[in-house]
C-alpha cells in the first residue's frame, strides 16, 4: 500500500473482528513507527503493550470515568477541555464528578479491553522540548515529539491491513493509571491506541479542502489553492 493511500483511509477504527492480531504483525508496526521525527530525535517514547486481563481491565474503567467527562460537556453544548478564545482553560463547565458518575454508554470504551491489541503511550516528559512553556496559553508544542509516533503507528498498522484509533480518555485518571502499570513520575500519558482487524472496508476519508485551511504569508492572507482548485484530482 502506498503512503497517499493509507494517509487518505485511515480513519478512526473502532469496531475490529475477533482476530488476534500475531506478534509478528505488531512488531513489524512498532518497527516502522519508531522512524517518527522527535525534537532532537529524543525519541521520548516508551509502549506498553497489555497483555493481562486484569490491566486490561483496569485501562477500561479509568477511560470509561474520562469518557463520560468528556461527553458530560458535549451534551452541554461545549468543546470538551477546550482552551478559551484567550488559549487558556476555565474549567469544564459541568460537574465533572457528577459527570464521571453517570453512565454514558459507547460500544468502543465499553468494550475497550477486548480490543486485540491495546497499546499505552508513554513520553518521558525531561526529554520534551516544550519551546512554549512558559506562553500566556495552553502548551501545546511538546507532543510534536511523540504524536507523530502515534500516527506512525496508525499508518503502519493500515499497512498491515490493520484499523485502529488513538484515544486519550486514560489521561483524565493518569495517577491511577500510573500506579496500575507502573509507571516512573518522570513519565506521562499521551495516551491508548486500540488496533485490530476492521469489521468493515476501509474508504477514503471526506476532510477539509486545501483551500479551508492553508493561507499565502498571513494568517488571513489569501487562500492557497489545493488541487481541486487547480484543475487536478488524485
């Protein structure tokens, strides 16, 4: 499969058959993905692979509590987490508490532990350049050293004929889940990639034009016309 293609049909999978994923198959993923550019090829990341039910278990209900936080606040009309017109956070605007508490059905979280592979992303945060720490807004430069890694893997996996997503609801409950798989202060969670085999065939993916999201020179500068608008399609 060439890169355009698995770029264009690898959306969010979430639904996967029952078909173990081989070892081989996983390793030959994580053996790509571990070509992802890191700020001075740090390479800060570390993958737990969950194998033991009983943690599997334990990842499921700790992202279950962040799921429903999360759909807590688009059903009250918010972007969940979301930064404010001024790049800083002011809350979540529901109770969160009361939120972790009511059951917000989904399939996918639901049912996260049976997922054939379960992948937990680790970034070593003192090999992180966070060149905007200390900005009057919400950071964000420091994942460029580790989510290109996770896409890698996604792309690697579409490859292998493999779906899959990355979901960071684990990282609402990050004391519990270190303390469950053990991991050092001086690491945190950028978060869980599910992989499986997909029920359904992959399709190419509907996204935004060129033309919506590129600018000549200036942020409000003229459009910078895709191929669509120059009369080409791929």
């Amino acid at each position: 499969m060439g890169l355009r293609e698995a770029m264009r049909t690898s959306g969010a999978e979430r639904t996967f058959t029952e078909e173990p994923v081989p070892d081989e198959v996983l390793a030959r993923v994580l053996d790509d993905a571990r070509f992802a550019p890191s700020g001075a090829n740090a390479q800060p990341w570390t993958v737990i692979v969950l194998r033991d039910p009983e943690i599997r278990r334990g990842v499921r209900e700790l992202s279950v509590l962040g799921w429903r936080e999360y759909r807590a606040q688009v059903k009250a009309g918010l972007r969940p987490f979301a930064p404010g017109p001024d790049g800083r956070w002011h809350g979540p605007g529901v109770d969160l508490a009361e939120a972790a508490a009511t059951p917000q059905p989904m399939t996918f979280i639901d049912n996260l532990d049976r997922a054939p592979v379960l992948l937990v992303l680790c970034a070593r945060l003192t090999a992180l350049a966070v060149a905007d720490v200390d900005l009057d807004r919400q950071s964000i430069v420091g994942g460029g050293s580790v989510y290109p890694f996770a896409q890698n893997v996604l792309l690697a996996a579409r490859a292998e004929g493999l779906g899959g997503v990355l979901t960071t609801f684990l990282v609402r409950r990050e004391p519990a889940a270190a303390k469950l798989l053990a991991i050092p202060a001086d690491h945190a969670i950028a978060g869980v990639i599910a992989l499986g085999y997909p029920q359904r065939r992959a399709t190419r993916l509907t996204r935004r034009p060129v033309e919506e999201f590129a600018r000549l020179d200036t942020f409000d500068g003229p459009a910078f016309p895709g191929p669509a608008s120059r009369g080409t399609t791929l």
